[in-house]
C-alpha cells in the first residue's frame, strides 16, 4: 500500500443500471521501481439526486469520493471525457483481490486532493 501518482489513459461516461451514469477509468500506475506494473480500472457513480433520494448514505459515501477524484486531478466541471484523458493526480493505492475471480490487483483506495 502506498501513495502513488497515476495518469488517465482511458476515460468514458457509461449508463449504469444502479446509479445512472458511471466513470469508467484505466489509470497507468507511475511507479520507477516496477515499470511493467498492471493499469488500475476505476468505476466511479456520477452523483444525482435519484440516488440521493434513494441510498442517502451510499450517495453520500460515493459523492466524497466523486469530489477526491474531481480535486486530486483537477478536473473541470462540467465533466467531459476529452479532458480527462492525460490528466494526472495521486492516490492511495493496495492489492487487493479482485471480487470476481479473486486475482491480486492495485485498487485505488482513495483519491487524494492537494498533493502536488
């Protein structure tokens, strides 16, 4: 687990079933010491006020880390997917293992804001 400096290599907003749109991200780890390390695939819900209204604490909890993501790579609102790509910012990273087959991969465990 560490902190580590990550770039957008891949951006697009995609209709989810459960919290309307959704950002889906490949993000390519910087790290010197391991240069064939994996990209890292983030999914972040776009808050709204349906999901507001129908999970309160889960919108809350999704909308902090909306906001971390928005303020560690200072991204524009209102969101557009062209000026992601390229954008650069730091997060904390872990291994963790993938809910669907239970292979060891980086996670972004949370976005952080300010670091230059």
């Amino acid at each position: 687990e560490g902190e580590y400096f990550l770039t957008i290599l891949r951006a697009d907003i995609q209709n989810s079933k459960s919290h309307n749109d959704r950002v889906n991200l490949r993000l390519c780890l910087e790290d010197a010491s391991n240069p064939n390390v994996d990209d890292i695939y983030v999914y972040l819900p776009v808050p709204n006020a349906e999901w507001k209204a129908n999970d309160p604490k889960s919108h809350k909890k999704g909308s902090n880390r909306f906001k971390d993501f928005i303020d560690a790579f200072g991204v524009e609102m209102p969101l557009e997917v062209s000026r992601l790509i390229g954008a650069s910012g730091w997060a904390l990273v872990a291994e963790e293992a993938d809910d669907r087959d239970g292979t060891m991969r980086n996670q972004v465990r949370r976005f952080i804001a300010g670091k230059k």
